[in-house]
C-alpha cells in the first residue's frame, strides 16, 4: 500500500512538472475512478457475501430441523420397542419350551 502511495505521488509530482495542471487533474480523475470502481466492486461482493451467509443460516436451520425431527422419532420409536419387549412373553428357546408353548396354543394350556 505504502509503495503505490509513493508511485502516485511520484507520477503526480511528474504531471507537475513537466505535463502541467491539466495532465495531473486527468490523473486524479483517473486514481478516483479506479477508487469508485473497487468500491463498487467490493459493495457487491459485501452484498453477495451477505446472501450466501443468510442462506448458509437457513440451509444450517433446516437441518437442525431435520435432526431434531430425526431425534424425535428416534426417542419414540425406543420407547416403543420397550413397551413392545416389556408386554411381550419370553421367546421359547429350548426344545421343551417350545414343544410346551405349542401344545398351550393348541390345546388350552393342557400338557
């Protein structure tokens, strides 16, 4: 920064004293508008950085949302399995357990 400070002033001290007031006024006329451009330039950047961090927050919303919901379901659908196995009888694993669950099923609970 400091050194194109000294490359100006260094050309409009050259405008001065060999191109006369007209060369410098053309000069600084031509140092503002390159000023006005990169200012412009860097609003419209500033105002699409903005946009990009507004839908950034929208799209993290969203999917905070998303996961909340996900979360939701997940609790729900783990108390359910748990009523589900706490209401459920026991699984007959053995041969006897088995056989003896079958016959309560076809005849009544004799056997």
């Amino acid at each position: 920064c400091t050194l194109s400070l000294l490359l100006s002033g260094a050309a409009i001290l050259w405008c001065a004293l060999f191109s006369g007031p007209a060369s410098i006024r053309k000069f600084v006329d031509h140092g503002i508008a390159i000023a006005n451009t990169a200012y412009t330039r860097g609003e419209e950047l500033e105002a699409k950085f903005l946009q990009h961090k507004l839908e950034t927050e929208a799209i993290r919303e969203g999917i905070e949302g998303v996961l909340e919901s996900v979360e939701k379901k997940r609790r729900q659908t783990s108390a359910a399995a748990s009523r589900l196995q706490l209401s459920a009888e026991p699984e007959p694993t053995t041969r006897d357990e088995i056989v003896q669950a079958a016959r309560q099923r076809v005849f009544g609970g004799a056997g």
